[in-house]
C-alpha cells in the first residue's frame, strides 16, 4: 500500500469524508486505508454516510462502521 502524507499546520484538524451508496461499498471500496489513515493519524476526524439501505440492513451497516471507527478520535455516522 503506498504512503501518504499530509502537510498540514500544527494545529489543522485532518478530517475524511466517507460516502457509500449502499450500505457496505465503504468497507469494501476503502476500507483497508480508513484503517491505514487512523492508524497514521490518531487526531483523524471521520464523517461516515450511508445513502442507500433498507431498514433491515440499517443496524448492520451501523455496526460495521462503529466497529472501523472505534479508535477514531471524532466520528459521526449517518444512515439515510
């Protein structure tokens, strides 16, 4: 997996965007640098949002993220 490095001020906040149209295209579209990225960058801030999903997946995609987020510092999931 290549590197990556953000040049950032001291004080600047790195936050990450996540967008999923189902409820698993996150993990499994990016999931393996989300886990690279908090690993790198403990001071990460996550916003993970799922667009697409029935009712029945809901608390499954609500885990799923719970569980690649649990050592990020900020995280906000959103289910639509």
């Amino acid at each position: 997996m290549l590197g990556l490095a953000f040049n950032r001020g001291q004080n600047a906040k790195l936050k990450v965007l996540c967008l999923g149209g189902h409820c698993d295209d996150i993990e499994i579209g990016c999931g393996g640098t989300i886990l690279r990225l908090l690993g790198d960058y403990p001071d990460l801030s996550v916003d993970w949002i799922v667009f697409g999903s029935d009712q029945r997946r809901k608390q499954e995609a609500l885990a799923s993220a719970g569980q690649f987020l649990a050592n990020a510092k900020e995280k906000r999931v959103v289910w639509r």
